[in-house]
C-alpha cells in the first residue's frame, strides 16, 4: 500500500535525511539558546534601567543582534561560506550547515530572552537586591527562573524557526529533508517524495511544540 | 541606630531636576517601630530605601548601626544589606520557588549551607504561623500568607533592622491588622527596630512609637504617636490623624448635630492616656450650673495609650458656660470650641 502511494521514496536515504534534519536542529538549538541568553542578558543589565547601564556595551550588542537578525537566511548562509570552510575545513554535510543557523537565530533569540527578562516584576530584582545578593546571583536565581516559561517557548519558536532553516540550509549541500525533497523531490519531479519530506517536517515540527508547551507548563507556576 | 543627616535626594528627568527628599535630619532609635508617612510623592519611598542603599542620597549621610549606607559600596554594602531587610507592598516574591525556598533564598545570598538552612527555614515559619504551606507556591496563597512569608524572608539573616515598605497598603483591613500584630510581635520578641512608610494613619496609630510627617520631601512634623495624635501642629498632620478619628459619617454626623443644636457652645474635648479614665465630666457637671449634653464620643487605641475625643453641647447661662470652658482647660483637657458657621 504504501509503496503504490510513494513509489518512489527511497526509505533508507529519507530516514537518513530526517536524522540530519534532527541533528542540525537539536545542535543549533543548543547553541543558540546559550548564546542567545547571553545576548538577551546583555542587552537586559545594560539597557536602560538596567543594573549595568552601559550605553556602549548595549549599543554594540544591539547593532550586532539587529544586523544579524535583519540578514535573510538564505542570505546568510552564502555569506559564512568562507567561515564555515575556515572552522570546518567544509561546506558540505550537516556540520557545514551549523555555523549559519546559530548566528542566524541566536541574535533573534537574544532578544526574545531580552523581552523574557523585561518582562520580570522589577519588585524581585529589588527584593533580591535588597537581600545583599550579586549580580550574577540575580541572574542565576532570579532572571533566569523567573522568566524560565517565557525562556522556554521562546527557544520553542526559535527551534521550529530552526528546521526551516536547516531545509533551506539544503542549497549548500548540507543534507536533511529539505535537501532531499529539493534534489529528489523537486528536481526530478518525484512528489511522492517531497511530500513524505514535508509530512516527517510537520512531525518534526509538532513533536517539538509539544514538548515546549509541556516544558512551559511544567515551569510555570504563576 | 539610625541617624540621618540632612539627606537630600534629587532626581535628575530629562528637563529638570526633581528634589525628592530635601535636607532630612532622623534619629531612629534601638527597638523602636517608628513611622513616616506621607502621601504619594512626599519622598517617604525614597527616604526608606536609601537606608538599605537601595537609593544614594545626593547629599548628607546615613548611618546604620555604624556602618555608613551612604558611602559604602559592592561587598560591604551587599553584607550590611543582610542587616539590614526589607519587606514590599507587593510581597516581591519568586513565584517559581515555593514558600520555603523563598524563605531559603536570603540564607543561600548569604551562603548558609544547606544543612543549616532546613532547621532555620522550619524555625521561621513557625514564627510567622506558616506551617504546613511549606511546599505551596506564591500563587496559592492569600495576600497575608504573601506578607508573611516576606516577613520570614526578611528575618532570616537575623537583621537589626527591618524596613517595611507599605507592608499593608495591598492588603485588607483585617488582614492588615494581623499582620502589624505581627510585626508588633516580631518588635518585641526580638527587639528589632522597625522603620515603616504608609499613608495609613492606622497603622501608625496601631504600632508605631514615634512617627514623622513627610510632605514635599521634608519632615514637618515629629514626635511620639501619642503626642502627634493629641495635638497636630501642620495642617497635614491634622488630615492624617482625621483619618483615625474623624471619618467621614463622623464628620457628616457632627455637622447633622449643629444644625439640630442652635443653642448653646460646642466643644470637643481631647483625652489622651490615663486621663481617659478619670470623671472630669462627672466634676463638670455638678459643679456648674449648665446643661451638658453629650453629642458624640470615641476612644482609640495607640501603641503609647488610649485617647479619645468627645462633643459636648453646653447649654446655659453665659457666664457659667465660659466659666466651665476655663475649668477644662485647667483640668488639662484638651479643649476647643467647634465654630458655627
């Protein structure tokens, strides 16, 4: 049955491309929910009102974030081929995809932890300040916890964001279904192929909706 | 304990600057509740804040307990701040820890390890009457639990000082008064001094020993509660103490009782303390030959003694009237005479 509806699908090599698209995926989330973090805190202590007011260091993170978050994906992948080739010696293979997915979504996630944090009842900050706490106190016991449902689906929407990004990561040979459904799919006019790759990205897709709005529920305890 | 001295605070806005607190003298003594209020803008938040640091005066200097908040900074200032704590209008509690953890988070800023932290938790909320909300977040509480975890959170290092910033402001009447009883306790118990704002004359009448008057930035008026509440001498101490005494059906109730009485003096008399006790209006009546008719009357309780007010109509020939109006003064009653208009 299935193979009269997909004649066409090659399982062995969609099962391949569906682990690539997890594995881009789950490294660049990774990555970007930490360096996203520090950019999103950054911008917090040293915007105004902040306990780091700091125009400068705030107006370099800002412009970096910006610039990067303005730069469309496609875009931006072409740019970091010479870096991509500098730190991995290869534009090809789902590593090669990596460096322009973390600097693509890290600066818009930093300023979603930006908002997470603004969002934080500055009487907390105060009662920890009052309570002879450090700064990096605060940002391990109160930032972070305080605005850990917002952190969550927040990196949610990033890694939805993100599988998108690894299917047009596939123009530079970087794998994964978007890859396969444009090479096997697309051009060779096979759409039986195309739209099982579609059909494990939608599950893709929810599995990780899923699993963030547990994580939120989980944490919130407002 | 506390001292003050000529603190100013100034904000500057974009396009000008803005005295908050303007060259404030304070003594604030060992183990006394002492008050400020104020209404909103008088400078009363900032005030209390630059005692923990919190806020820098522009100019002059706050001592506390020796240490001097105003010039220390980074760790010295984060370790006087453990002696110095503080509880919020609105509770400023991490609702992602629950009442225990938030009770813990002081001891932790303070590294108090773990193992001595669970028997000094437990302690503290059995001293504020939590037991058994343990595990409960913020959330599943009422306003009073809030307040009262805070107080536990503010104890937990031990403090010399508590500050409390509109503790009660959020609260209602009688969950209010739980917890100044509270507070009232905790006072005693520990002998810890007590620095609090509102603009609610009750709770200074309810605990405070001394209270000062905040308007526009300065202190206009000082001095024991009882004394303040005997005799007002600012105009804005006279709106705050009518809060307690005369609310609005009273004062509706006296202008319905001038019009009913056309004959006759109206005098309102103030007892305050002990004086509450005695018959000075048994003596008043028999030795003058008048008629006392008794309008209105009410007694309040301060943390320094009673006082009460009572509106009496004497009706009768001039001269004794007059003669009887002396005769209170002389017996040291607060007395005055209600104008007809």
């Amino acid at each position: 049955m299935i193979e009269q509806l997909f004649p066409n699908v090659d399982w062995e090599k969609m099962w391949e491309a569906t682990l690539e698209t997890l594995y881009m995926t789950a490294v660049a989330t990774l990555f970007t929910f930490l360096i996203g973090l520090v950019l999103g805190i950054l911008l917090f202590l040293t915007g105004p009102k902040g306990i780091y007011q700091n125009r400068i260091s705030n107006l370099i993170t800002a412009a970096f974030v910006n610039i990067f978050r303005s730069i469309p994906f496609i875009i931006l992948i072409i740019l970091l081929i010479p870096l991509t080739k500098f730190l991995l010696g290869s534009i090809r293979g789902p590593n090669a995809a990596l460096p322009a997915l973390i600097i693509g979504s890290a600066p818009f996630y930093g300023r979603m932890v930006q908002i997470a944090l603004a969002e934080i009842d500055k009487g907390v900050i105060e009662a920890a300040r009052s309570m002879g706490a450090t700064t990096w106190t605060i940002i391990r016991k109160v930032l972070l916890p305080e605005s850990m449902p917002a952190l969550i689906s927040g990196i949610t929407v990033t890694a939805i964001a993100l599988v998108g990004y690894t299917a047009m990561a596939g123009i530079i040979g970087a794998g994964g279904l978007g890859n396969l459904a444009y090479l096997d799919g697309f051009q060779r006019s096979r759409t039986d192929v195309t739209i099982v790759a579609t059909i494990l990205i939608l599950i893709i897709v929810f599995a990780i909706q899923w699993i963030g709005d547990i994580l939120v529920k989980r944490t919130d305890k407002r | 304990m506390i001292k003050l001295e000529q603190i100013t605070k100034q904000f500057r806005l974009s396009n000008r600057s803005l005295t908050a607190v303007d060259a404030v003298d304070l003594e604030i003594r060992e183990g006394e509740i002492f008050g400020i209020i104020g209404y909103s803008g008088a400078g009363k938040s900032t005030l209390i804040r630059m005692l923990n640091g919190l806020e820098k005066p522009t100019g002059g200097r706050v001592t506390v307990n020796g240490m001097e908040m105003s010039s220390i900074s980074g760790a010295d200032l984060r370790k006087a701040r453990q002696k110095v704590s503080m509880i919020f209008q609105h509770f400023n509690l991490l609702w992602s820890r629950t009442v225990a953890e938030n009770i813990a988070f002081p001891l932790e800023i303070a590294g108090v390890k773990k193992a001595d932290r669970e028997p000094r938790v437990r302690e503290l909320i059995r001293l504020v009457g939590l037991e058994g909300r343990e595990d409960a977040y913020p959330s599943e509480l009422s306003g009073g639990q809030k307040q009262r975890v805070g107080i536990a959170r503010a104890l937990a290092n031990e403090p010399d000082v508590l500050l409390c910033d509109e503790a009660t402001s959020a609260l209602d009447p009688e969950t209010t008064d739980s917890i100044l009883d509270l507070l009232t306790d905790i006072n005693k118990r520990l002998n810890l001094t007590i620095v609090l704002i509102t603009h609610e004359m009750h709770v200074i009448r309810k605990i405070c020993h001394r209270v000062a008057v905040m308007e526009a930035g300065r202190v206009v008026e000082m001095g024991d509660v009882l004394q303040v509440f005997r005799s007002p001498q600012q105009p804005i101490t006279k709106r705050f103490v009518s809060q307690v005494t005369e609310t609005h059906d009273i004062k509706q109730a006296i202008g319905q009782l001038v019009r009913e009485n056309p004959d006759g003096t109206l005098i309102r008399l103030g007892f305050v303390g002990e004086r509450t006790g005695e018959p000075v209006l048994a003596r008043l009546i028999r030795t003058f030959d008048i008629d006392v008719n008794i309008l209105q009357a009410n007694v309040s309780q301060t943390h320094g003694g009673t006082f009460g007010s009572i509106i009496l109509n004497l009706a009768g020939d001039e001269a004794a009237v007059a003669k009887a109006v002396e005769f209170l003064h002389s017996e040291g009653v607060e007395t005055e005479v209600i104008e007809r208009d």
